[in-house]
C-alpha cells in the first residue's frame, strides 16, 4: 500500500441506522425486499453479499486512490460502508420504485415464485430464451398448454426487472415430469439455454486478467488540481444491459468522462418502463439508474463507417469499454490491437459473461444462468450483474496504474463468471447473525426515509450517490 489511505469498511457510514452486520444490512437496505419478493416475504440472501461487494467497492477504491498518487492529484483517502454497497447493489430497483409519475399509483404486489426448475429425475436447471419465439418453441416441443406458454413470456423476460417469476404451474409441471436428458435436447434443438444447477462451487478463477498491449506509449494524463482520481481521462464505452455500463457509471463516479455508444435512435432499454422525469428528458428509470451523467453518440456498428467512426471516438479516449459477444470485435476488426493502434497506451476492457472458459461458442450468458452453473446460492437479483460490473471497474482503474507506471496500453478481460467465482471465494455462505435493524418492504418508504439522506438523490426518480467519500 501506498501512503494513500483505505478506512476500514464500516456497516453503516453515512447512513443514519446503527446497523451491526450483514443481516442488518440487507434488511434496512432493500437486499431482503428485493430477493424475497419471489418468495413472498424479505428473505435474507445465502451470502454475506452485501459485505463481500463492500469488500470489493473497497479495493476498487484504493486501487482508484494508488492512480491519484500517480498522477499526482491530492486525495489521499477513501470511504465506503456496506451500507452504500447494498444501495448500489438494489439500484436499479429503487430507482423504478420511485419514478415521480408513480408517487401516486396504488402498490402493486409482485407475485411470488421462479426458477430455478427440476427435472423429472430431480436435477435443478436455469433456462434462458433470447425471444418470445424461442420461448413458445422450446414449450412447443415438450406439448405444454399453448395458453401457459404465451402468457408467461413476458413475465419471464421481466424477471430482471422484477426479482420474481411467477410462473403457471402447467409450465413447471411439463418439466418435473421429463427426464433431463429430454429437456436438454428440446433447448438444443430450439435455441434455449439449460444450464444444470451446479452441486460443486466454482472459485478458483482469476477476478479479472490483464496483458500489456504491444505499440507505442500513450500520453501521460496528469490529474486536474483538486479532482478525483480518474479526472481527466475519457472512458468510451459500447454496452448493454447492467454488467458492462455499471462498470461505465463507476468509472464516471470516480471522475472520468464516460462517452456512451448507441446505436442509431438510442438504446432500446431508454424505453422501458418505469420511466422517469429526469432533468436530461425522459427515461427509463433503471437504465438512469446506470447510465445518467454519461455523454451520448449514436453509432451504427452494423456498418464499415459506423466502426470508423468508434474508431476515431477511440483516438481520443484513455479506456475503451465493451461487452460485444464472442467473436464480434475480430470481426468488425476492433480487437484490442485495432483500438491501441488508432490510441496508443489505451486500455481495452472486455466485460463478457463466460470469458474463455467455455470455448468460442458459449451458450448465451446471463446473470442467473451463470449463477447456476458457478453454484452461487441463486437469487433472482442480478447479483452477479452488479458484482461483474464492480470486478470489471476495478480491474480497469488496475491497468491504468499499470499504464501511469508504464506507459504501455492494457487488455482486460473479465467476466460473470470470473465474477460468480470472485464472489464464491470472497463471500461467507450463511448469514448468521442476529438481525436487530428494521426490515424495509418498500423502497420507496426507503428513499424517503431521512436516514438515508445523505446518500440518496432524486432526480425523476431516487438513486444512490457515490459509493466513495474522497478526501
């Protein structure tokens, strides 16, 4: 460690609750609400989860104070508390539960159930379908009631939102009465997903890895008087969905400019209800939860001069950031040795969701799926989403040490599943402690709440602030 300085992890911070662990934490913050909507009631996750992302809030933090030192900018400290990890970690949520166009509308219960499901034969699986089509195929196939099939689509594509999945019982039926083996070759034949449920525990797996890029040096960036770490540097970033563009909206609390990649007429997820009324228009409220304070240009990357154009975007930034699938920066030429040419010393960050572990064709990547496969107690909040996008920050604001230290430009590659395993290896599996702090049940009671004042703003809807305090 340098002569920066890391403050131990408190429970609570600058929220005003004497919260004395783990337990304390994911009931006052929103943890237990939001994973125990698809059980009916707050039900504490099967980890100390919201300390083990304090834990690597806390490291990113410091690995953010370590680059200040070297660019010689005048922070030498930082704070964090579990606290702000578990807010971070529901986010998106509160921000839909607090939209100002739905202050007044009657509380609509979610309804209770999900996945994971269980074979005839006892083996529990995770399913993803790209499409509704892929949905009603894969229940074609097995004979399930057309009716139950084209009615539940939407409420299992909404179970990112939501955290439940209440599913009609002539779904789950089909499968509890089919071998595995004959539910596995109908998701192979219709473009489904199945990942089994993994009895061992996956957590042998690096966080995050980093090569030096071959060229020449980049520019020494100096810090701007009195800013934070990452003032100064420009991170573009081309993502989607949570894990990638929460790693943007870290990079940019931390003090970089964050330049977003769209394609033409915008990300489609700026659409989804609920949206918010925000000062920059209206927006979806989870992706404001993500995504507001970044710069936006519309890109068609299905195009040759689309690519150019991101290239020439990349001219001018210190990181680049995306999350494409397996194969398509080779084959829109924008691997990490395309982008160092046209920015020397930049760093090149991939965050994926199987990394390389499962060949150059993995099956498609989600949070609950990869939470499966790695054996992470499941949960229907995107834990492994929001832990991915802390890992990838961090192993982000690692390489642009590297490069201060340097000169040379960074490849970083993460993933949910390097992730998943970060988390496996980190966390403790049980929360054991007594709860003694108060339960919340609405996150909209929560962000009215004068408790948690200091580290919550309203704008269209209610999101945290900083995780960080610098000094």
């Amino acid at each position: 460690m340098t002569t920066s300085t890391l403050t131990a992890v408190p429970w609570s911070g600058p929220v005003d609750l004497a919260l004395a662990g783990e337990l304390d934490v994911q009931a006052a913050c929103g943890l237990m609400h939001v994973h125990g909507r698809r059980f009916g009631r707050p039900t504490p996750l099967g980890l100390d989860y919201a300390s083990t992302l304090a834990g690597e809030l806390a490291a990113l933090g410091a690995a953010a104070l370590e680059l200040a030192r070297l660019r010689g900018a005048a922070v030498r400290s930082v704070t964090t508390s579990v606290a702000q990890a578990a807010l971070l970690a529901v986010s998106q949520y509160l921000a839909a539960a607090t939209t100002a166009a739905d202050d007044d509308a009657p509380v609509v219960p979610f309804g209770v159930g999900g996945p994971p499901f269980v074979s005839g034969d006892g083996v529990a699986f995770e399913l993803e379908a790209p499409d509704a089509e892929v949905w009603r195929r894969f229940w074609t196939a097995l004979r399930a009631d057309p009716r139950a099939v084209a009615g539940s689509w939407r409420t299992f594509a909404d179970r990112f939102a939501t955290a439940t999945c209440p599913l009609p019982p002539e779904l789950t039926g089909v499968t509890a009465r089919l071998p595995l083996q004959v539910l596995e070759r109908a998701a192979a034949a219709t473009g489904t997903s199945l990942v089994r449920v993994a009895n061992r525990v996956l957590d042998h797996l690096p966080a995050y890895r980093i090569a030096e890029l071959p060229g020449a040096a980049g520019p020494r960036v100096p810090a701007p008087r009195g800013a934070l770490p990452l003032s100064g540097l420009v991170v573009l970033e081309s993502c989607r969905r949570v894990q990638g563009p929460l790693a943007g909206h870290l990079l940019r609390l931390l003090g970089a400019v964050v330049v977003r990649a769209e394609p033409p007429g915008g990300d489609p997820a700026r659409g989804v209800p609920p949206v918010a009324d925000c000062r920059s228009g209206p927006v979806s409220a989870r992706f404001h939860a993500l995504n507001r304070g970044k710069r936006v240009v519309e890109v068609d990357l299905a195009t040759v001069a689309g690519r150019h154009e991101l290239l020439e975007l990349a001219a001018d930034a210190d990181v680049f950031l995306h999350d494409w699938a397996p194969g398509r920066a080779e084959r829109w030429a924008l691997r990490a040795r395309d982008v160092a040419r046209a920015r020397p010393g930049v760093v090149y960050a991939h965050a994926s969701g199987w990394g390389d572990e499962l060949g150059d064709r993995p099956p498609p990547a989600t949070d609950f799926v990869v939470q499966a496969h790695a054996g992470v107690p499941p949960s229907l909040m995107t834990v492994l989403d929001v832990f991915g996008g802390v890992v990838c920050a961090r192993g982000v604001v690692d390489a642009l040490v590297r490069r201060v230290r340097s000169g040379a430009g960074r490849e970083v590659r993460s993933s949910l599943l390097s992730a998943a395993s970060r988390l496996n290896a980190r966390a403790t599996r049980r929360c054991t402690a007594r709860l003694t702090a108060p339960v919340c049940t609405d996150l909209a009671r929560l962000a009215a709440d004068p408790r948690f004042a200091r580290v919550l703003v309203r704008d269209g809807c209610v999101v945290p602030t900083s995780p960080w305090e610098f000094s």
